[in-house]
C-alpha cells in the first residue's frame, strides 16, 4: 500500500467555524447544553449569530480537521464535502488547500449557503456549538471519486454525516469503492446523537466487516453499546470491529485491536483555552500512526500529543507543526 | 457636551481582516516591505490569497478596530464605513454592532465586494498588510449623518480613507458637521503613503483649524513635517494642530496640547505576539481620555494599555475588557 498517492481519504462537513467568547448566563438564556452540538436552521442561525458576541472565523468541520491535522503531521490527504457559491465556501477551499490537501469537490449554487457552526467558548474552555448544515448535508454519491478512495490508505468518515440521507448515500459508495480496492475505512461516531437515531443501521454496517477503524469518545461508546461502564463499551465495540479506539478526554485514550490493548493518558499542557476540535485532532493522530504502521500505542500517542496541541489555544486546526511536535514518534 | 449621545464618532474602512502565519521567506519571495501596508487591487487580493496559508477571518479596520476599543473601555460609540452585500460584509457588521457600537451605514449592491486586508504575520510578531479597498472606498458623502456627528463628543476620522476621493468628500462633509456643532476632529494620518501623497492637502487643513487632535506615529510625523528627528517632528506638529499625539512603538507616545508636553513609556507586556491593531488601540485609550477630560497623560496612558493588550494576542481588536484593564484610571 506504500505507493498509493494519499494516506487518507476523508468525507465530511465542510463547514466554517464562527467563534466568540460567552459566558454561562448567555447558554442558559439561550437554553443550550454546555458542551453539546445541535443542528439549527438558517432561521435559528442567524437569530443566535445576532445574539452572539463579535467572533472569529475560521475554517472548521470534524473530518476537515482531522486532514488538517494529518497534513500538519506530513501525511497526504484529501477531502470530499460540499460547499455552497459564496465567501464563506471560498475561504474553507482557501484554507483546505492551503494546507496542501487535495479538494476538488464542485461548490454547487441553489443547495443552500455554505454550511457554518456557531461555537460558543465559556471560560472553562468548553464549546457548545450549533450547526447550520445547508450546503454541506447536500454532498451526494455523485462528489464520490472511486479512483480517488482507491488511491488511498484509509476512508475516513464523519459521523455527523451519517444523519442526512444524501451524504449517507455518498458515504455507503464510498465504502464500496474502498472495500473493493483494499482501502481500509475509518468511522467516528462524531456524537451520541447520531447513534441514538442511527444504532441499528450503524452495527449492521459494523457487522458486515465495512468499518475497520472505529473511533468513539466514551459518552459515543457508552450509548452505542448501552453498556454501563467504559470497560464493558470498549469490549462490546472491540468485539464488532477490527480496530476500537475510545478517547476519554482527560483519562487519555484506548485502543483495543485483534485482542491487543493499549492505552496512553492525556498529553501534559500548560494551559487549557479550547477544547474544540480535540475529538478531531486525536483521529488525526491515530490515523497518521495507522497510515505508517507504527502500531497501537504510538498511534494512540500521536493521537494524544495532536489533541494536546489543539485545545491550548482557539480554534480547531493546528497551529504548531504537529510534525515537529511527534518528534521521533515519526521518524520511527 | 456631557449629554451627547456618543463619545466619538469615527469614519473609516469598514474591512475584514484576514490573517495568517508567514515566514520571512514568503514576504521576500511576495516582494513585500515587511510591517508596511500596500493596497492591492482584486486580481491581487485573489492571487496573494491563493498563495497564503490557512486563514483566521476577524473584523478590522484602523478606525472600526478604534471603536471597538472605545466600546471596551465604556464608552459609547458610532461607526460610519461602506459594505458590499456580501457574507464579508455580514461579518463586519455582526461584529461591531455586537460590540454596542452604532452602525447604520446601509451596504450596498453592486460597487464591489466587501474590502478585505490580507495580513501575514512574521514570527517576529510584525504584520505585514495587503488590503484591497472594494466597497470600503465607495463611501459617499451621502453615508455621513450630520445629525450624528452633532451628537458626538468627537469625530474621528481614518486617514487611509483621505486617499479614495469619494470618501474624502465624505470626510469634508463630517468635518463641516462637526465646526458647526462644536464636535472635536481627531485625524490619524494612518500611513507615510498617505502624507506623501496629501501632504498640501492636509497641511491645508491643519492651518484651517479643521482638526483638534492628530495622531501620527514617527514615521507619519518625519513624513510630514520633513524634520530630521523626532522633537522636530512634533515642535512642528504641535505648531499646526491645537493637540498633537505621536506613537514611538516600544519607546512609548508623547502629547502636546497648548505648550503642555506629556509622554508615557510603553506598557510593559508578556509576550509580544502580533502588533497589529497597536495604533488603532492607542487612539482609542487617548480618545477615551479626551471624551472624559482626564487630561494628556492619563490620555496617553489609557492609549497604552489599550496598545499593550491587542499586541499580546492574534487580531486587531481587543480579547479583554479594557475598561477593567484600565481600572483607576477611569474612576478618575
């Protein structure tokens, strides 16, 4: 597999990221769950981006995090997800491709505008955040490039867009074409919301050998399995997938393969800002170990040591060169 | 004027910022004058976009990012400046209004996109500025509310904007506005390429009487006034306009009002990050003192520790409330 032009292959939200400050009276005026994501309306967009206090842009979504990440850390990567014709759909090609990932996905005009998440940050650093989906939950099968999956490592997919039926669509060709070209697939359940609506749909896939990689945090492992405790969750997954990998914030993170467990705690940090994109960047990590066959625990650390960057400051892409931060991890 | 409905009104480039790491290399291969600002045209912006790195996207503007930090320090605050009808221009306006400040100039369609400043951050902590004026230098004189001015304590205009004719008709207007409500002028000369090319111009309207305040850092006072050194440069100045305000950078600011002579160092600072945005915030600090008549030092002061917070974070505008920032100096 050394000589396929991309290590990972991800589809996912294209959105853009608006972030401001906001204390805990503002979430419970506006009725949030500190810490949740929830999928809003144009309507309710810009109701609350009125509310809101001045913000930053810049460009986000799970899985387009996660190739940002990737590319920090050296590897090839490339992107599928759908953007509306407008500023905000220039400036996520802008950043994706600056970063030296491959995205050719086609803006497309009448499907709604660019896709963006308003992200509240509360002085603990949490980020509550709400989604306005509307060009992005329009990716269909047709933006799926089955060369493109087949000339890569791993197929990553965002949970997040399990939901809407058109990019669930794109999602199921995209594992075909990986699994008829010997590309491994990756899935993270992006929030437990998804699960609760997508359970039995979800193991189905699992059950037939479609995902290898699975990535949950553990509230995800939790309601996927229902079961009541962490080492219950990651058994019940590990026994449904080849590759099970639980991020538990703080605690660190496990990974159990082919009866094989490893487990690594939390990077150190200095100084917590923001931990969005946390989520996002450990995938980052595990995938680029995973992508050079470094193995669980080096996977699970590089995993570790790109979360650990990304949540000491805003924002949800690295800022450092996740690269020099792996230090010999990569030059194994 | 203590029952004036806003402290200062301030006319500028309504602009969003557009801001990303560079190394020297980058600017040197660009042919840009590091810490230099230069206006570029469309094709420009678009080209130099191509080739710069992942982006964060904050409003901006010298005399917006001024009144952002009036609003922060207290004080209350309108905004005259020209959008296009564009998502950029969305932005800019969410964001200052968000910030309490007055801002009712109505975007218009088809004069141009929304202006945007690409700014390449050195690891020196220098910015280097690329703005593409758009909609910005549309602004007419039509935008310029008489009776807006008249209830200002002070007028505040962005010399950038005495470039672009249409906006410095626009400036004459406020200017004539205000010496017939007995509202204060405050000019900034913004850049040396501005008193290059309007030096006649605005020497004309010191002799006039048409500004009360000016605000220059050593490069824009060398520049206009030709002298050789500093205390030159601010005699002469000083001789021109009723209160003069210089910016020396790390060497602190200096005022003269009416043979009075104040100056402050700089204020000490942790971390020097990215200097855009001092100027803007200097003005502001000084400008809240004088709305508050609490004299030239404790003006200068405040212009200070406004400086001193943006320099020590990313973005133009301030991340703290400079009123608690400023703590004694405004229970004065």
């Amino acid at each position: 597999m050394t000589d396929r032009r991309f290590d990972v292959t991800a589809i996912g939200n294209a959105i853009v990221d608006v972030i401001a400050d906001a204390g805990d009276d503002f979430l419970d005026a506006q009725g949030m769950h500190k810490g949740g994501m929830r999928l809003i309306d144009e309507a309710e967009a810009t109701r609350l981006y009125a509310a809101m206090g001045p913000a930053r842009e810049e460009s986000g979504g799970s899985a387009a995090n996660t190739v940002a990440g990737l590319a920090s850390l050296g590897q090839r990567a490339a992107f599928i997800g759908q953007l509306g014709t407008d500023q905000l759909g220039a400036i996520f090609s802008h950043d994706i491709r600056s970063l030296g990932v491959a995205f050719d996905t086609p803006a497309k005009d009448g499907i709604g505008a660019t896709a963006r998440c308003l992200i509240l940050v509360t002085p603990d650093a949490q980020r509550t955040m709400n989604t306005f989906l509307g060009a992005a939950q329009m990716l269909g099968p047709e933006a799926v490039d089955a060369a493109l999956i087949a000339e890569s490592k791993i197929l990553y997919l965002e949970g997040y867009l399990w939901d809407p039926e058109a990019p669930r669509l794109a999602m199921r060709k995209a594992i075909a074409a990986a699994r008829s070209a010997g590309t491994r697939v990756a899935f993270t359940l992006s929030d437990s919301f998804v699960v609760d609506r997508h359970r039995d749909d979800l193991n189905a896939l699992f059950d037939a050998g479609s995902i290898d990689i699975l990535f949950a945090n553990e509230d995800e492992a939790l309601a996927l399995t229902g079961a009541s405790d962490f080492d219950s969750a990651i058994t019940a997954i590990a026994a449904r997938v080849p590759t099970a990998v639980v991020t538990r914030s703080v605690n660190g993170a496990v990974a159990v393969r082919s009866g094989e467990r490893a487990s690594v705690p939390a990077e150190p940090i200095e100084r917590l800002v923001d931990t969005t994109g946390a989520g996002d960047l450990f995938a980052a990590g595990f995938l680029a170990g995973e992508a050079r066959g470094l193995g669980l625990e080096a996977s699970l650390r590089l995993g570790a040591i790109a979360a650990a960057e990304v949540i000491q400051h805003y924002g949800a892409r690295p800022e450092s060169n996740l690269r020099v931060l792996a230090g010999a991890l990569l030059e194994a």
